[in-house]
C-alpha cells in the first residue's frame, strides 16, 4: 500500500492508450493504480511497475470492486482519476445484436457513470478525466459507440458544472489513435490509417490537459493539436 499525493486511478491500463497513459504517468512519479480485463499474467512486458486490478466492467459489481481497491490502495483523498476503458465495433446497426450493444454501452458509458458516483467523496479537490472520442458527434459504422461517447460527454459536461469549485472534470475526445483497437473492432484498413495519432503523443498530451487548471471542461484533441502540443514541449524543453 502507497499512500502517495500523486496516485492516479486509470481504467483500460492493460493496452492501447491506457497502457501509454500508465507509462507516462509512472515516469512523472504518479503511483498508479491501473484496472483492465486481462488478468495479471497477461499484461504486457512493457506494462510499468505499478499496482493492477483485472476486472471486468461488464460485471455488474465492476464499480464497487474498483472503488474499494482505490479506497485500500490510497486512504486519503485521489488527487486524480482517468477512466479510460472503451470498446466498439465497427459494423452498422442491423448488424449488432442485443448483448454485444449493451456490452458497449455498459463498458464506455454505464460503468463510468456508476464508479464516478462512488468516487466522488475521494475525489475532492482533485481531478477527473473523461477519456471520450470525436466519435461522439457521429461516427458512420460505428453507431452504438459514437452513442456510449455522447453519453459521455454529456454526462461529463453537466458533472463539469455540478461539481465546479470541488472536483475539477474534463472530458477529452481523442481523434483515432493507433493503439490496434479501430482492427479489432473490425474496421478495414485505409488511407486514413496513416492520420491515426501516437498513443504516447496522444498520452503527453491529456495529462498535460488535465493538469492544467486553465482549459475547457470538453476538448477535442485531434492530430494537428497533439503535433502542436509535442512541439511546444520540445521548444520549452520538456520531454517529446
């Protein structure tokens, strides 16, 4: 057990951005707690050196186990946590079925919605990152997961507002990132693929968002902003 001014919750860690987003946070000293549905044996060569907890946020007491974890793991107030979990398909409507639309739903929307509301006496004063996707305003062949993000973002956005002055809420929606996710979701490979963002980029670039305390409650973090965020920290010497 740790008890550290600096732990980070971080749900989705075991892959994709959330595996770059715990590697970034571990290098800036963060004592990272890191939820997945892999089992621990399982976990990439390259996952850091920091606490996990495999569970399934299709379960439906998923919230509860991860809320009690972080209370054990940090006694005191978390000065940040960023739910990151998500999972799509790339196919029309006609083509889901009843199960897999609720599994989406349950992994990017519900799931968040229920672990906010039991983090929210630990949050105090800290932080809370939204991780969205531009999908929310509409993504064609991909209709069940551009829903679970609008629920996001509108579910982050009212919280922004109902918890301003005591926890600080942003959503951020990424543009595509190259994490492996768009092939298992199914979609075919394209020009476009070469557009899709640097998951590390990607990773500098939300935490930076989210510790600053200027900035908007919601904000679009797309290919060229990330480019101009990489070089703005090179040129002011941080790390790129």
């Amino acid at each position: 057990m740790k008890n550290s001014g600096k732990a980070c919750l971080l749900t989705g860690a075991s892959h994709g951005l959330g595996l770059a987003l715990a590697q970034e946070l571990v290098a800036r000293g963060y004592h990272v707690l890191g939820t997945g549905r892999r089992p621990l044996h399982e976990l990439p060569t390259d996952y850091p050196d920091c606490a996990y907890l495999q569970v399934d946020l299709t379960q439906a007491d998923a919230a509860a186990r991860i809320a009690e974890w972080t209370a054990q793991e940090v006694p005191g107030p978390l000065p940040l946590a960023i739910l990151n979990a998500g999972a799509g398909r790339y196919r029309p409507l006609s083509e889901e079925t009843a199960a897999e639309m609720a599994e989406v739903l349950q992994i990017n929307f519900d799931a968040n919605l229920h672990l906010t509301h039991m983090l929210h006496p630990k949050l105090q004063g800290g932080t809370l990152g939204l991780i969205g996707s531009v999908a929310h305003r509409g993504a064609a062949g991909m209709p069940v997961y551009a829903a679970s993000k609008g629920a996001l973002d509108g579910f982050g956005r009212a919280l922004a507002e109902e918890w301003r002055g005591t926890v600080r809420v942003r959503v951020l929606h990424p543009g595509p990132v190259a994490t492996g996710m768009s092939e298992r979701a199914g979609r075919p490979r394209d020009m476009m693929d070469s557009l899709f963002l640097s998951p590390r980029a990607v990773a500098m670039t939300l935490l930076d968002r989210l510790n600053t305390a200027r900035g908007a409650d919601r904000q679009v973090v797309s290919f060229a902003q990330v480019a101009r965020h990489m070089l703005w920290r090179k040129l002011a010497g941080g790390r790129a």
